[in-house]
C-alpha cells in the first residue's frame, strides 16, 4: 500500500524543518520530508491526540 503524504502546514516554507504526514486509518504517519526513505514514526490518532492535549 502506497501512502499519501502531505507537508504540515507547520513547517517552514524554506525547505528546512518540514515533517510530512499520512495516515490510514486509525494511524498517522510522519516522515522528515529531507529523507523520504528513513524513519517513519507511527502513532494511533486517539494516541496522539491525548499526548498533544496533554502538553497545551
């Protein structure tokens, strides 16, 4: 399964910190956009949701 990803619309618009993201699913994925092919961190949205509003 190929995923679509998309940049955040948090990350600067000169190519420098940019984080990528997918999701199927209950999952959401985020690549470092500089490196397409390296790590991808996983994490159920329900999760990520809690560990956001956890730290506002």
């Amino acid at each position: 399964m190929e995923l679509k990803w998309r940049k955040s619309s948090q990350s600067l618009s000169n190519g420098g910190e940019c984080v990528e993201l997918a999701s199927f699913q209950e999952i959401l994925a985020v690549r470092d956009s500089k490196d397409p092919q390296g790590a991808i961190l996983l994490a159920a949205r329900a999760d990520l949701r809690k560990a956001i509003h956890r730290k506002l």
